[in-house]
C-alpha cells in the first residue's frame, strides 16, 4: 500500500508525502524477523521499485545527492539495472558534470538504446565537451527514433551547424 500511495502522491506533485511513504516501505524490507513476518516483508523487487521511484523524486527537488544514493543502493544490489543507470545519469546531467554523464548514459544506452530522452541527455553532454560528431550520432538517432520529436531535430539542426561553422567534415 505504501509503494501505492508513493507512486500516486509523486504523479501528483506531493513530493515530500511521495518520500516518506517510499521511504516507510523501504524501511519496512529493513527491520529483522519477529518485527516482521517474512510473509509480509515486501519483495526486493518492490523495494528497488520504491527506490528508483524515490530517486526519480528526489531528482525532481534537485535533491542530487539523495537521489544518486538511490541509483547507489540499486547498483549496489542489481548491476546491471537499466533504470539505475538511467537514474545516476540523469543525477549527473542536472549536475552539468557533462564527462562523467556522458559516461554514465553511454552505460545505460547500452541497455536501454531506443530511449530518445536519453540519447538527447547524452548529445548535450557531447556537444558540452566538444564531440559534436558524437552529438550528432545521438540526435540523429533521437529523431529517428521519434520523428516528431521537434526538439530532437532543433539539437541535430543546431549540431550540424555548429560543425558547419567551425568547418568539420560532415
């Protein structure tokens, strides 16, 4: 229920409430035995769930730290879980640390490569570094990905200019 609620107070906007009832879950799959029954500890699978969503909500309050902590304890348990990924790369993006997001998204669009948003994250972080044929890859694949995505044909446009400009090959 409290995984439930969570995941509706953050669809709603009540970003402290959605915390707490994530965090009280996540406790709840912390305490030992006799304080709770095995059949009512939730399942780690709920856990990480509750974990990434609380992540994603901390993400929204520029709660960086709270939020990489988050994608920390996911990868800590599961490695290889693609919305964890997702998530440290998201955390490093709004944090303009432009090389290691690009690092972190190159790791998750390894798992996850037909995500537009992504592949788009991942091209600002390219042209932030000065790799624009790399940008240009990540935009072109974004736009054929979804063709109506007007801001996926302004940032390849912008990129295809800007090593126009500073005359690169095409």
């Amino acid at each position: 229920a409290r995984f439930l609620l969570g995941r509706v107070l953050a669809e709603q906007g009540n970003y402290p409430e959605a915390v707490q009832q994530l965090e009280a879950l996540i406790a709840t799959s912390q305490l030992p035995y006799p304080l709770v029954p095995r059949w009512l500890e939730p399942p780690i699978t709920e856990v990480m769930t509750a974990r990434l969503m609380m992540g994603r909500v901390l993400l929204a309050q520029q709660q960086w730290d709270r939020a990489a902590d988050q994608a920390t304890r996911i990868l800590d348990a599961f490695p290889n879980h693609s919305g964890a990924h997702g998530l440290r790369a998201d955390v490093l993006f709004a944090q303009e640390q432009w090389g290691p997001a690009a690092a972190a998204y190159r790791q998750y669009l390894r798992r996850q490569p037909a995500d537009s948003p992504a592949l788009l994250n991942y091209g600002i972080t390219q042209v932030a570094t000065g790799n624009l044929d790399e940008a240009i890859g990540a935009f072109t694949r974004a736009a054929e990905l979804d063709p109506s995505n007007a801001r996926a044909r302004r940032l390849l446009a912008l990129a295809q200019e800007d090593r126009a400009r500073l005359g690169a090959p095409p």
